[in-house]
C-alpha cells in the first residue's frame, strides 16, 4: 500500500482510501467525521499530523487504521428504541416457540444470537431485557455473540455501565431487576450497571465483518442477527458483500435484522422480508427451480412418482443449504477439526449455490473427516454425491446421517426416493415412515432443516406419495 502522502490540499484522500479498502468505511476526505477521528486520535497518541502520517506507513500502522475505523464507527444507540421493540413484539415468541417445537423432549433449548456493530451494546442488553420478559433465560441454552470493531465501544459494552439519562426509555421494574445503581447525587442514581446475569451472557468480540466471516470458535449458524446500525456507513460493494456473509450465517428459519431505513430498496439476491408488515427483517431466500440452469433443472425422478416432478426438484440441493444443529450430542471431536469442519461445509454451500457440485463434494469429503459425528456434513456429502451420480457413496452418506440424527427428515426422505428408484421397496417404505414420523411432532409452520422452505405438511404429503407408489410392490425385496 502506497503511503499516504498527498500532493494535492486535501490531505486525508489516501487515507480515506485505506479505510475503504481495509474496512468498507465510505468517508468523503472533506467529512467532519473523518478530521474529528482524526483529531481525537492523534490527542490520544501524543502525534502531529505528519507523524501520525508516517506511523500508519509503518507495520504497526495497520493496528492504528483498525483504531480510527473503531473511531469513525462508534455509534449513538439507545436503550429500547422504537424499531427495535415494534420487531421484538412480533417475531421474538414465534422464534422461540419454534426453538422449543424442535428440541427432544429432555433436552434445553438452545438460542444463537449475533449482534453486528453493536456499539457500545444498548442494543443486544435491550434485547436480553425483552427475552427476560418472555422467557426464563435460565432454561435456555444461549450463544450470544456481539461484535464491533470500536475497542472503545466494546470496553464500555463489557463494562454494562450507563448514565441514568441513557435508560429513560426502560419500564421502572426491568431497571430495578435488571440494573444496580453505581453512583448516586442527592440519593439520585447517576450510573447504573446491568447485573452480571445478563452482561455475562453476551461474548463481546472484536471483529472486522468485511474481512472475516462468523469468529472461527463461534456458533457458524444463528437463529438471529442484529445488524441495524453499520450498514449505513458502508460503501455498495461493501454492504452487498456483509449481506452475503450475514445471509450465510443465518439457520434454517433465522431472521436478520436491519433498520428500517436501511430496508427501503434493499435488494441482495440471498435475502427477502420475512413478512410484508416488516421489511427490514429478512429471511434467506428461496431459489425455486427455474432460477436453476437449465441442465441442472430437470432430475430423473422415477416413474411412479411423474406428479411430484416439480417439486422433487428443489429436494436434492436445496440452494440454500444452511448448518441445523443435530439433534445428537455424539462425542465431539477436537474443536480445531470442529471449527475447521464448519468452515469447509460453509464453503461447500457457497459452491452448491454456484452449481459447482463437484468441487463442493470434494469440500463436503474433507468436512466428514474432520468431524465424523457431523450429521450435516454426512447429509451434504450425499445430496452432492448423488447429484454427481454416485450411487454408493450417497447411499452410504445418508445412512450414517441418519444414524447419527434419526429426526434429519431430508435424510430419510431421499434415501426412500434412491431405494424407490432401484427398485428396493422395502427400504424405500422404511426411510418414507421414519421421515413421517420425525414430522410427527412438527408444528405447521416450523421450518423443516434443509428443506427449502417446503413446509412440514408439503413434506408430509411426498412422503405419503413416495408410500402410495409402492403399493403393489414386493416391500419383502430389500
């Protein structure tokens, strides 16, 4: 990188540069913003402007740029906003609701939230205070994460400590439960800081989204992500590619969240409102088949089943195929292969959504390695291999997916299509009832992993079919 020297009067162009380079950040040289981060951070170093110019040329200067990018993204929240209520009020049960229908019977639930740019964190405390009002916490298994790349605004999140004036818009009784008073003035609170309860549920890290996807030793899938706040300061090409990541890092039925501003024309092709009164909560979106090339469009579905063509078709690589958390808990591997394992099946869905299936199984290979209790990626290694038109190995995928996660309905659901297709009748109706009965259960409108959005009683209704066209057949062959 070429230093930052300039001929021209306006000194901070090149830097200006960097930071959109580097970070994303879409500053105009001549912005207010861009002179009062300089400024304050060159009162912390002790520097004038030419020194401060020649340290960021140095090899330490890539950690001051990352400072002053925390400098320009600092940014104002408060407690309880309007949009962040108005959101909560109408998705948060229904979430929870569906996290509690798909979890066994004895098991906890479990919860993956991620805060993006969550500056100094009134944002994920405010949403923990509306979760305590409709839920017991304490019988959940939660994965909070919230990043930033402001080091100061994340010291001040770890610390949970406000001014009285920042909580005015928290009910009386949240903030006698869920806040101390710190310092007082005339027996007036001036302070007060969250109890540890709640501030020791939040994992606050560093993190530069452009450059990074999901922290390696965190959840890779969340069923909600908060990003109302940076998108703003991003440039185009920026923004489309933070989306891309954010829409990856959603699970199956998870909602991102952006602002209500940032939601008018926003258009990204993996992305879509989640219901037409919200549109700044976005779902993943649905690819139906004719948005698929036109060779990879028509499957060879068997005969006896012509009336389910079009819908078989969005059975075999759902395209957007997202991480479901097992409903086992076989013993894990080392966490390095653990984390290296979710890396290669998130790649492996970037080049599923390419059609570039068999690098992608390749990946898929190398993923079941790592981590052989991974019922995902036993699933994936199937569902690729069979697009690859190799029988065997599918086959032997989707059994061991299915052992190792009896409820995978996909799982079952194509193993009895392949056996209904080489003519073994037998299996065929024993994977068709154990994807019926893992549906059992389901409430209407829980999303089904892996299924593309097909609804549970669609799900139903194939498998009922795949079962009729057997009829007749000799179901003692296997």
């Amino acid at each position: 990188m070429s230093g930052l020297r300039s001929d021209s009067s306006d000194r901070y162009g090149r830097l200006c540069q960097r930071l959109l380079e580097s970070f994303g950040l879409q500053f105009a040289p001549h912005s207010k913003d861009i002179d009062i981060a300089v400024r304050i951070r060159l009162e912390s170093l002790g520097l004038s402007w030419p020194a401060y110019r020649d340290l960021l040329d140095t090899p330490e200067g890539g950690e001051e740029l990352l400072s002053l990018a925390g400098e320009l993204s600092i940014r104002q929240m408060c407690f309880n906003d309007e949009h962040l209520l108005a959101v909560s009020r109408r998705f948060l049960k229904p979430l929870l609701r569906n996290r509690l229908a798909s979890t066994p019977q004895g098991s906890k639930p479990s919860l993956s939230i991620w805060s993006v740019g969550c500056g100094c964190g009134e944002e994920i405390y405010s949403l923990l205070l509306q979760l305590a009002n409709c839920t017991n916490l304490s019988a959940w298994d939660l994965h909070i994460l919230a990043t930033d790349i402001s080091h100061r605004s994340l010291e001040q999140a770890k610390t949970g400590i406000y001014l009285h004036g920042q909580l005015n818009r928290i009910d009386r009784q949240d903030l006698q439960r869920h806040f101390i008073a710190r310092t007082r003035l005339a027996e007036e609170p001036i302070t007060w800081a969250i109890v540890d309860d709640l501030k020791s549920l939040v994992d606050f890290r560093l993190h530069n989204m452009l450059a990074l996807e999901v922290p390696a030793d965190c959840d890779s899938q969340f069923n909600l992500i908060l990003c109302r706040s940076m998108l703003k300061q991003l440039s185009p090409q920026a923004k489309t590619q933070v989306l891309s990541k954010l829409a990856r890092a959603l699970s199956p039925g998870g909602l991102l969240i952006v602002s209500a501003t940032e939601s008018a024309g926003l258009d990204h092709p993996l992305l879509q409102p989640a219901s037409e009164e919200f549109n700044s909560v976005l779902r993943r979106r649905t690819v139906r088949a004719k948005q698929m090339p036109a060779e990879m469009s028509e499957l060879q579905v068997g005969p006896t089943l012509p009336a389910l063509r079009s819908k078989l078709r969005r059975i075999y690589l759902p395209a957007s195929v997202k991480s479901a958390p097992s409903r086992r808990k076989p013993p894990d591997p080392a966490v390095d292969d653990r984390a290296m394992a979710a890396e290669f099946l998130q790649r492996a869905q970037q080049l599923a959504d390419d059609f570039q299936f068999p690098q992608a199984l390749l990946v898929c290979r190398r993923a079941r390695q790592l981590d052989e209790f991974n019922a995902e990626a036993h699933y994936l290694t199937g569902v690729m291999a069979r697009r690859m038109d190799r029988l065997d190995e599918a086959l032997e995928a989707l059994q061991r997916a299915c052992r190792l996660d009896r409820t995978l309905v996909m799982a079952h659901f194509l193993l009895g299509h392949i056996y209904q297709e080489i003519d073994k009748p037998a299996l065929a109706k024993h994977h068709y009832n154990e994807a019926l009965a893992a549906l059992a259960d389901t409430l209407p409108d829980e999303p089904v992993p892996f299924a593309d959005g097909m609804s549970p009683q669609v799900l139903r209704d194939l498998c009922t079919a795949g079962q009729d066209a057997l009829i007749g057949a000799n179901v003692g062959e296997t």
